[in-house]
C-alpha cells in the first residue's frame, strides 16, 4: 500500500470516529480520532518527501534531454 492508499484510509478512520465524538461524546473514538490524525502527520512528512523525489527525478530526466 502507497502513502496516500494509507492516508486515504487513515482519514475515513478519522472521520467515522470523529462523527462518534461530536455526537455521541465518544471519548474511545476521541482518543482514535486523535491517534488517526497523528499518525497522518507523519504520513504528511513523509509524502512531501516522496513528491520532493519525484520532482527531482522529472528535473533530472529534463535535464539529460535537454543536454
């Protein structure tokens, strides 16, 4: 599984969780909820990193063809 196939499902986690919280007063699914978002901001890190690369690897393909 990719980072954002990852993401993708951590957030629909987030969010089932999140609707218990504000209407149930869930306090487990708070607690998910929380963990879910933290566990995205480290995914965040680490897709910037993977977008960084790929730009890189375009950069560098543009630039052999153009030399």
């Amino acid at each position: 599984m990719d980072t954002q196939e990852k993401m993708d499902e951590l957030y629909m986690k987030y969010k089932v969780d999140r609707e218990k919280v504000y209407t149930k007063g869930n306090k487990s699914a708070s607690i998910r909820a929380r963990k879910y978002l933290q566990e995205l901001k480290q995914l965040c890190g680490i897709a910037r990193k993977e977008i960084l690369e790929e730009i890189k690897k375009h950069e560098e393909n543009n630039d052999t063809v153009t030399n």
